[in-house]
C-alpha cells in the first residue's frame, strides 16, 4: 500500500514538473532574440572637434521604406514636444525617429558653447543618419523652428541623402523674421506692455520675473501655443522646461521677442532654389514666423508644397492638429507612391 501511494506521488510530480516545463514559453530562433532589444533605442557615437559624444535616438515604428527624424526647436530643447507624433503615424505606418541634439535632453552635453555652431550640428545630423541607416530611399526629415534652420542647412549640403524634407514653422530668414516680429507682432500687443518687455530687454534684466509674467499671456499663448497656459501639453511644457539655456543663449539670443545670438544674420532665401528633394513648409496663421513667407518658401524650391494650418501657431502640431497632421501624413505618402505633385505655380 505505501509502495502504491509513494509511486502514485511520483507520478504526480513528474506530471506537474513536465506541464510546468511545457507551459514556459520557447522564443523562436529568429532575429529579434538575436540581440538585446532596447524598445527603440539607440545611442550613437558622435564625433566633434572637441572631442566624442553620446547622442540619443529613439525609433517609433517599423517602415522600410519611410523614416522620418525628428529635428526639435529651441534651439536647446528636447525630443519630448513631439510626443504628439505618436497619436498619429503608427497608425498611418509611419516610422519617425526622435533625436536628442548635443547639448538637449537624453544627449551629452559638454556644455562648451565651441560646440553651439550651426555648421557643426549639420554634420551631427549626418552622423545620426549613417549611424541609424536612413538613406535616399527611406529619409524623410521633419525640423521644426530652430530644428528647420537645421533641416534646410543640411538640405543644402545633403540632399542627395534625403527623400523628402519637411520645414515646420520657421522662415529661411532671420532678417525677416526680426522684421516681421518688429512690424507684425509686435503692433499687435498691448503698447504699455510691450514698452515694459523692451525696457527689460535694453536693461538686459531677463531674470527679472515680470518679463516671463508678460510674454506668457501676451506672447506665448497667443503666437507659440494657442491653448490656456494652464491648459498647455504636458509634453511641451516638460520639454520646454528642460532646455539648455546656454545654448539657447548663445545661438538665439536672451531675448524672447527676437534673435540677438550667432543665428542673428543666418538667410538662405537666395539658396533655397537649390533644394530638389520634394519639401513640404508648414506655417500657421497666428505664428511667431510669417505664414505667407512659408508659403512664398514651397515656391522657392524646385518641388515645393505649402501646408496652412487656419488656427495654428508656432507649435501647429498642437493647436491645430486637424490640419498639421493630415497634411503632413498626405505629403508623406504621396512621396513615398510617387504621386507628389508640387504647388509651384
């Protein structure tokens, strides 16, 4: 009887330890176990006269044939405002890219302004795209404000690399933007309180709390964001809040209403024919950047295309998604099919 019960518990275990071994899951041998996955990430060595870096990239998506890198604003910002991307290209099977530039977010910051040059970040952008394999026939750059400046310089330079381009929000002059502030936006505030932000200005007493108390209302959500400063996207402001003022200093300048840094006199508007990739310019109504000199941008170049967003600002990917996205994803696709049709008349 004991013999009987003991065998009759072995059985038992052997049975359990056997369902336990079969119910542990078995990946198959393909190349996704091959090595460690990182959700998307990738650090990627950088190379500058200064010495080497490390700068962080993460890729959303999985398209062959389209990758879109994300260059962010600022200048000195992060990846982190286009969160927003994520509601909207998976589904549209659009792989896009974010990048932390040196200096901004996840990347190194050597905190060396040497580093804060223009022509210096074109070569880093470079770097990236060899490092993450885009190439002629998958890359499509997206640069939104400072992150267009950057876009269109390294269009000049490499554009035999690019499958498209995409400037967001951002003029291809800074003598034209400053002219538009000055005449433009600067008319549309309030005289008294545009007197005190430009004697803060001349004092140059930026840290001084009313100047922020005044752009905010006046400035900020009337031409960067058109939505409630309490009501402003969390990923924006977790962005904004982390930007590398030095490097913002030194290439834009302390002020907010205006460019006084190393961009000062920066102007490809004579260039710009020289870009043949199809480009798409993004402007909106209520911008810090003049919408009609976007506009007059997707005429310059030799297959240009113009996106209008009617309630949009400077982050049009905010407050006017309706419009931003749609014409985005339709200028993509329309690269990717060979059905692009420029608007230049």
């Amino acid at each position: 009887m004991n013999k009987l019960l003991i065998a009759a518990i072995a059985l038992i275990f052997i049975s359990c330890k056997e369902i336990k071994q079969s119910e542990t899951p078995t990946a198959n041998n393909d190349s996704l176990y091959r090595t460690v996955q990182t959700g998307g990430v990738q650090v990627i060595n950088l190379s500058t006269p200064k010495g080497n870096f490390k700068i962080w990239t993460k890729k959303i998506g999985n398209n062959p044939k389209i990758k879109l890198l994300l260059l962010n604003g600022g200048p000195g910002a992060t990846h982190e405002y286009f969160e927003c991307f994520e509601s909207f290209m998976p589904q549209e099977g659009i792989e896009f890219i974010y990048y932390d530039q040196l200096g901004c977010g996840n990347s190194d910051n050597p905190k060396d302004t040497a580093l804060w040059d223009l022509d210096r970040y074109v070569d880093e952008v470079e770097q990236v795209r060899i490092a993450l394999g885009l190439n002629k026939d998958n890359f499509y750059l997206l640069g939104h404000s400072w992150g267009g400046i950057l876009a269109m310089q390294y269009a000049l330079k490499y554009q035999d690399n690019l499958k498209g381009l995409i400037i967001s929000n951002m003029m291809c002059s800074i003598p034209d933007y400053a002219k538009y502030a000055d005449e433009v936006l600067a008319k549309q505030m309030d005289p008294k309180v545009l007197d005190t932000i430009r004697q803060i200005e001349k004092n140059k007493d930026f840290s001084n709390p009313k100047y922020m108390e005044l752009l905010q209302p006046n400035f900020y959500a009337k031409h960067i964001c058109r939505i409630p400063l309490d009501q402003w996207p969390e990923p924006a402001t977790r962005s904004f809040a982390k930007t590398n003022q030095s490097l913002y200093v030194t290439m834009q300048g302390p002020s907010e209403f205006g460019v006084a840094g190393k961009l000062l006199n920066w102007d490809v508007r004579k260039e710009l024919p020289k870009i043949k990739v199809p480009t798409l310019t993004i402007g909106g109504q209520f911008d810090t950047m003049d919408p009609e000199h976007m506009k007059w941008m997707s005429t310059q170049v030799q297959l240009g295309r113009y996106l209008y967003c009617p309630t949009g600002s400077h982050m049009s990917m905010y407050d006017d998604q309706q419009h931003y996205f749609p014409g985005l994803i339709q200028f993509i696709k329309d690269v990717d099919t060979g059905n692009f049709s420029s608007t230049k008349k």
